[in-house]
C-alpha cells in the first residue's frame, strides 16, 4: 500500500486548495514545501501589490481631494510605515495558509526539498514517500532576461521588491504587462519618478482600445512609457541601454519580462514527466499525459500546450479541476472561455473571453457594443469619469467583455457569468441594475444593441397606430 493517498508538492494557491479538498474528504495527504506557507501570491505578489497600491490609491486621493472642493496639503510618504502596512496585510492572512490550519484539516505537513525518486515516490529529508496520486504546484518564478551585463548589476524582482529599506527616487520597469504595471502605478502614486520600457507596447494581451486608456491615465500621472524598445545592454547605475543609442538612467530597476515555471530539483524526469518552456504538460484534466499519477496545478501546468494561466483563481479552479478528476473520477477539464483577468491599476483593466482582435481572428461575425464613463452618473458623481465598458457579440450573445474603469475588477464577474452561460443579449438589455452604479454601463452597452430598432420608424408608425385603438 503506498504511504500516501495523495502528495502535494508545493503550498501556493493551487498545492494548499488541493491539499484542503482532498484532506476534508477523509484522504491521507501530505504536502511538502520547502519554503514559505501561500507561496509567491501572499509573500511577493497578489497580496502584498494591493496593499501597496492602496497606500499609493490613498496618497492619489488625497493629492486630487480639491476638486471636491476638500483642502488638504500635499501627502507625505513614510516609507518604513509604508512597508509596515503590506507586512501587517500579509500577517492578516497568514493564518489562512498555515500549516497550523492544514495540519487541523488532517495533512501530514512536510517541510522539506521535494524530487521524484521513481514515477510513483517523493524523496524528501532523506525520506521515501509514495502515492496513488502526486500534484506538482510549484508555480513559477520570475524570468531574467539574458541581457548583457545584466547579472552584474544589482535588480529587483517581486520576489525582493517588497523588501526594500528605501523608497527608490527613480524606479526603471523593465516589463510593461500587468506585474510592471502595477507596480509602476503604485510607486508613481507614492511619489517615485517611474519608467517603463517594454520591447513591445504595454498591456500587450490586452485589447488595444482598453489599453489606450491605461496608458493615458499612467502618462498624465507621470509615469514615462517608452515602447518598442529593446534593451541592448545593462550598466551600473542601473542604467539601461535601448538599441537605438537612448540610456535610461534610474536609482532602481525592477525586472518584471514574465515568469518562467519552477522545475528545479524535482527530477521530473526520473518521474517520466514530459514538460514544455512553459511548464508540465498535461491533458485537458491537468494530468501529465506521460505519466497518469501525476497531475499539475497553478501556474506550472500546461494543459494541452496552450500555455499556463497565471492567476491565482486559475490555481484555485485547477485544484477544483483535479479534485473531481482524480478522487471522484468525473470527466472533468479545463475550459478557459469565461476565464476573467485584472489589472489592478488606476484605472483598472479587467477582460473576460475574446477581445475584439481574437473575436475576427477566431472567424466571428461580431458587433462591437461600448458604453462611455462619461456617460455614467456614478463616475460624474465621483469626478472620476476615465474609462468604458466594451462588449464582442456574435450571434446574439456575449463572447468577450472588456471594462477599463475604476473597480473593474469588481464589475467583471458579471460578465463572467454572463459568458459561461451563454446567456442572451436581450436578457441583459432588460436587467435591472441598482443606480447609480458604474455596473450600469454594462447595461447601457447591451441596451445600444436594441435602440436603433426600438425608435426605427417602422416602431414609431406602430405605436402610433396603436394610439388610436380604443383602450
């Protein structure tokens, strides 16, 4: 009989839900981690970004309160108390993902360097451990690009950003997707000069008229964007040398070119486990398709070579994925159709489904349907009117939603819903939305669908004739 029913390796977002479900199910589970408990999400990124973008949302807010006819001076940026505030956040939520906690829910807790001894054992502490089933979670890290000179000068990636003693004067992004973006907007928010340089053009998965609007928001407060520009060399400064002769000089520089996955030291293939650039490969029901016990999880899993998701909630929906697969043996998989994405800037960028650009690539006789927030009562009541809602419709229903806008994130669920249920166009031009309310620009985009037929004059001549019946 093996040791285990199941082995998790790896206690970030995608290892700790596995490892909850299976345990609450009566399973014999071990998980093994062989550094800190929630993994990269609540130690170096998810929680601790927010909690610093809303101390920079905070300053934002207090530096434009006069429009509001509200007087106040100039805020000023404590640091240390700054970085007090993440590290009391991260402690907030700690105790959700620690080992106390899975200990209590049944897991045999390893703390330990994890590798396949064989297709169906753990090595680990000297120790060798088998499984019916083995989940390998150990995400990704941050990929450093192999640009010269870089090795040698002293970065920052998220894995050290949060550790900084001093505020940076002049913090250079290397990155324009949503981690460079983020952070951009935050230490521009807490008075940090701020440059980005992308190779490309930033928030490149995006849909290009959402991002325009990004982009103008972070400009007109003073972040620098220079893309198209590829860096050639890095010097000591840090300075950064583009290719076409520009140097772009700052007192920090922050690495954020992607992520790459973790597959150091775990002898995937002593376990037979095939893997991509991009991370294990599996088949639509995240198991490896080389080797049946095992499965992957999160951001390391690459299910039918259409690349990784990486999302914390996508670690959560993986592990929901593999809980029915593997211990109740139902068919399911992976669909990322309805699968929502934020940026948590100022404004925020939140997509769901296809983008304009992917809707026509994809052969879909689309209508594209967009509602301004200058338009929105609650935005012109808050003086905040930067943004819009965009919707792709084919056949009558929603295949893509787009809102760049203050609390987007909060909004796109809605249209979540709404595209993983297929849900009819007319259905949501009759919904009643609270006002006012920014989710009633949703509305107003689905409404405009409907309102060159509902005043046509072929409607116009009905209701007059209906006038004149008797009542």
């Amino acid at each position: 009989m093996p040791d285990f029913d199941l082995i998790v390796i790896g206690a970030g977002a995608g290892g700790l839900s596995v490892t909850s479900g299976a345990a609450q199910l009566g399973l014999k589970v071990a998980l093994i981690e062989r550094g800190r408990m929630g993994g990269d999400c609540l130690n170096v990124g998810c929680v601790p970004s927010k909690a610093l973008l809303a101390a920079a949302h905070a300053a934002e807010a207090m530096r434009n309160a006069g429009r509001f006819g509200v007087r106040v001076a100039n805020p000023s940026v404590d640091w240390a108390a700054v970085r007090a505030y993440v590290q009391s956040v991260i402690a907030a939520i700690e105790p959700n993902d620690s080992e106390a906690r899975f200990r209590g829910l049944g897991a045999t807790m390893i703390r330990g360097e994890a590798r396949f001894a064989a297709p169906d054992a753990i090595a680990v502490n000297g120790q060798r451990l088998t499984a019916r089933r083995i989940v390998v979670a150990t995400g990704t890290t941050a990929a450093v690009p192999p640009i010269p000179g870089l090795a040698a000068v002293p970065f920052l990636t998220n894995a050290n950003l949060f550790d900084l003693a001093e505020q940076p004067s002049h913090l250079v992004i290397l990155g324009g997707g949503p981690i460079g973006l983020e952070m951009a907007d935050a230490f521009a928010g807490l008075g940090s000069a701020v440059t980005i340089v992308q190779a490309g053009t930033i928030a490149a998965r995006e849909d290009p008229e959402l991002a325009a609007v990004l982009r103008q928001a972070l400009t007109q407060r003073g972040v620098t964007i220079i893309e198209g520009a590829k860096v050639a060399a890095v010097e000591a400064g840090p300075v950064l040398v583009l290719d076409d002769g520009r140097r772009i000089a700052g007192s920090h520089l922050l690495v954020a070119a992607g992520r790459k996955p973790v597959f150091d030291g775990l002898g995937l293939d002593v376990a037979g486990v095939a893997v991509s650039r991009l991370g294990i490969i599996t088949d639509a029901g995240l198991r490896s398709t080389t080797n049946r016990r095992v499965f992957a999880a999160g951001d390391i899993a690459d299910p039918m070579g259409i690349g990784p998701r990486a999302f914390t909630h996508v670690a959560g929906y993986h592990a929901g994925i593999i809980i029915r697969r593997a211990l109740f043996r139902l068919p399911a998989r992976v669909d990322y159709t309805a699968l929502p994405r934020v940026t948590y800037t100022s404004p925020e960028l939140a997509q769901v489904g296809l983008t304009e650009a992917e809707a026509i690539a994809a052969g879909h006789a689309i209508t594209v349907l967009r509602a301004s927030m200058t338009e929105n009562d609650r935005a012109v009541a808050e003086g905040d009117t930067t943004g819009m809602v965009k919707l792709i419709v084919a056949s009558g229903r929603v295949i893509g939603a787009g809102i760049v806008s203050a609390n987007a994130g909060e909004m796109i669920g809605q249209w979540t819903l709404v595209i993983a249920s297929r849900t009819k166009l007319s259905r949501l031009a009759g919904l009643i939305a609270p006002y006012p309310t920014r989710s009633e620009a949703g509305k107003r985009a689905a409404g405009s669908a409907f309102t060159a037929a509902l005043f046509s004059a072929r409607t116009r001549a009905l209701v007059r004739f209906l006038t004149r019946l008797p009542w």
